[in-house]
C-alpha cells in the first residue's frame, strides 16, 4: 500500500473517523488493504458496506454491477481498477494502490458527494415541478379515458332502445355476442422450473458422450437414463470460485512451453502433510499432531477427522503456505483419543475428506498435481458426496462423466466446453482423495 500520508478531512469529518467499506477483492488485496488502514486507526475504521461512509469496491469482479445499482448516488463510491476504464460514479484509481493516493480518494469523492447534496434541494424542486406535470397529464388522460367511455355506454344504451325490425331467413350467432378473450399460451414447464439451461447442458453431455463413445470408448453396462442432479448446491460466489479455481486463462495442453504452467507441486505444504497424517494415523491407530503450526492441528484416525483450535480462514493462507525443510512434522498425542475432544468449545473437528478435499482445492488453485498426467485416462471408483464437499462449478457433471467413463483430463475438456481450471482443480481434489481408479 506505501507509506503513510496525512491528508486535510473536510469540515463534515473533522474529529470523526470515516467508516470505510471494501467490496469485490481478493483476499490478498483485502488483506493488504485492511493493513494499511489499522494504521491509521484514528481516522478511518472498515465496516460493512451496508455501515460505511465511503464504498470502495474491485471493478474487476463478476458480481459487483448488482452492488454498484444499490449503493450509486447514495454513498461516495472509489472504484479500484487495473485497466483503463472510468467509473462515472464516483472517483477512479488505478492499481497497484498507493496510500497517499487512496487517502486523497477518499477526501475527494466525499467532496464531490457532498456538493451532490448541497444541489438537492433544487433538484428536488425541478422532480416536484415535473410530478406536478405529469400527475396533471394523467388525469388529463383519465378524463379523455372516461368520457369516451361513458359515450360507448350511451350508445350500446340507445341501440338496446330501437324498435326492433323484422327479420326473415336471418339468425344471430350466440358465439359472435361472446366478449373477446385474450388467450395467453402457457409457458414450458422448462422455462418454468428454470431449468431450459440445465436441460440443454445435459443434453450437450450426453450428445458428445454419445459420440466419444462411439469412437474410442466402450461405456461399462447398459446405460439408464437418470436425471442429473444441481450441479452446485450452494451459491457459489467469485471470492469461492477464485479461491478454489483461480482465474488462470485455458491454454494449448499440445505445446510443452505452454503445457509446464499447469502443473503444481504439492511437496512442502499443508496438503502434503496431512496426507502424510492419514497414512501415519492409520497405520499406527493413534492420534497425531502436525507441529509448526500456530495452533492445533491434529488426525484422529478412530473418527478419521481432524481437529484444530484456530479459525477455518486461517486455512486458506496455510494452504498456500511453502514451508521450508523439517518445518512441519507429526507427533503422536494419545490424550487425544475418542471422546477426549468432546465438549471442547475452543476445538473444532472436520471430516478427513472433507478437509483434504478443501486444501486440495486452495492449494491447487486450478492447477494440475504434477503427478497426474492430461492425457491418461482415469475413472472415479469412489462415490464423492457433494452435499458435504465444498462445490465448484461443473462438479456434478464433471462427476457424472467420470463416474460411467474412463476419460483423460483432454478428453473431458473436448466432451465438456468448459474452462481448464474446473477440470484440474476437479482432478486433483479426488486424486487426494484416492477417488480415482
């Protein structure tokens, strides 16, 4: 962020502290930013956007027009960007962010907020002249309505009052006196339920599955057809997906020059070691801590979960932690056998697959576990329940293929149109969790 600089509040914050909202970034950029502003305690605090004085939000990201409709022209807004566009709402900065740039932001976009205000009561004056108008006119409009109304009555009135005249050889059609209808046509029970794009995504799977399988493969068993479950249960949200998934580009797997930027090694992390953990456990059915860690981290292989005592965001960044030789290791602890964590608020305990499928996912970052290669064909032999593994998108289909086939990372790609990042993330995850035959 840079160092410091003290800047001139206006009149309206003078000995007040300014709440500062922060919207859309990574957990990086958030982070640094949080930093940065703890400094400076004593004039700036972050709150929740709903709280804050001033937004300042990520233009990069997905989601963030839906914030930028209900927050615009009612809290000064600086948008934060790395390309060359303009918000036309508030105060534009560029990044890399520095402090003394982002401190005259605030000061500027409050400025220009508050000359917005000092002008609203004559635009509430031109809103109110232009009311007053339009009410006028729609009642000019009702009146015309009413009165060509009320002549259509009298003259259906004055007809009914007409002698009536003989008539041979002629008859009235009872339906020709029925009053028009509007017909509306109902709507697909697709289009209702919301699922024309599910639908269709499921019929593209099974189309190119069809046809790989015609070519190459030999589908195992007569094949049911069976409706595919949500792909995703929870909503996933950006901050999730980049997380998960990151946002690295697809790139030409056929080019080695290319092809060397997919792949991770997950030797000296977090991931690794508690791989090492499971097979330890197991092996001598005891309870085992991981040291080097700002807290507990223990496997208890009797209830195959782990436990630890710090918060769960903690994991992300120990996730994507290089520690260096012999900084991470594995002790027993027999005080930590069954029952022994039961009634400890401080300890939390988590599913062992459910653990390693998350740091899988955080530690690959949409990357490839070198061990794995692209082009050999795999298939899931072990169920994955997705009501309790942390989603990603495509995850049921990405699934379901590999649960009736025997594909390779490419093949999926070709069969499925979706990003590389989905498929290798997918991979490595069951990988650690042997998943894969």
């Amino acid at each position: 962020m840079g160092v410091s600089h003290n800047i001139k509040l206006t009149k309206r914050t003078v000995n007040k502290v300014i709440h500062l909202g922060v919207v859309g970034f990574e957990l990086q950029s958030k982070t640094a930013i949080e930093l940065f502003f703890k400094q400076h305690q004593a004039a700036y605090a972050l709150v929740a956007a709903e709280q804050a004085d001033v937004l300042m939000f990520n233009m990069e990201s997905p989601a963030i027009q839906a914030f930028i409709d209900e927050y615009q022209g009612e809290r000064p807004l600086i948008a934060v960007t790395a390309t060359a566009a303009e918000f036309q709402g508030g105060v534009t900065l560029r990044k890399p962010l520095q402090g003394k740039q982002v401190m005259q932001a605030i000061k500027q976009v409050m400025d220009q907020f508050d000359r917005r205000i000092d002008l609203q009561p004559s635009i509430q004056r031109v809103s109110r002249e232009a009311a007053s108008a339009f009410q006028a006119y729609q009642q000019r409009l009702a009146s015309e309505r009413q009165a060509l109304a009320d002549y259509q009555a009298n003259g259906r009135s004055r007809c009914q009052h007409l002698p009536s005249t003989p008539t041979t050889d002629r008859s009235v059609n009872p339906a020709a006196l029925k009053e028009d209808r509007l017909t509306v046509a109902p709507m697909p029970a697709s289009v209702l339920d919301g699922s024309v794009k599910e639908t269709r995504l499921e019929a593209n799977v099974e189309a190119a599955t069809i046809a790989l399988a015609a070519s190459k493969l030999a589908p195992r068993g007569p094949q049911k057809s069976e409706k595919k479950p949500a792909d995703i249960q929870p909503k996933l949200t950006y901050q999730m997906v980049y997380e998960c998934c990151g946002n690295a580009p697809d790139i030409n797997l056929y080019e080695a020059d290319q092809r060397r930027r997919i792949f991770f090694k997950k030797e000296a992390t977090l991931l690794a070691i508690l791989l090492d953990s499971i097979t330890e456990g197991r092996a001598r059915q005891l309870p085992l801590e991981l040291t080097g860690l700002p807290g507990l981290l223990a496997y208890l292989p009797a209830e195959q979960q782990f436990c630890f005592d710090f918060s769960e965001e903690l994991l992300i960044p120990l996730a994507l932690t290089r520690f260096g030789y012999q900084e991470l290791g594995l002790n027993v602890r027999p005080d930590l056998a069954v029952g022994s964590t039961e009634g400890n608020a401080n300890l939390t305990t988590m599913n062992s697959d459910e653990l390693i499928w998350q740091l899988a996912l955080w530690t690959s970052k949409g990357r490839l576990d070198r061990m794995i290669d692209p082009q050999q064909p795999y298939q899931l032999t072990k169920t994955l329940d997705f009501d309790r593994l942390l989603s990603i998108p495509h995850i049921s289909t990405m699934a379901n293929l590999w649960t009736r086939h025997r594909l390779s990372a490419i093949e999926v790609l070709d069969v499925l149109k979706i990003h590389q990042r989905y498929v290798f993330a997918f991979m490595t995850a069951a990988f650690c969790l042997q998943a894969f035959e």
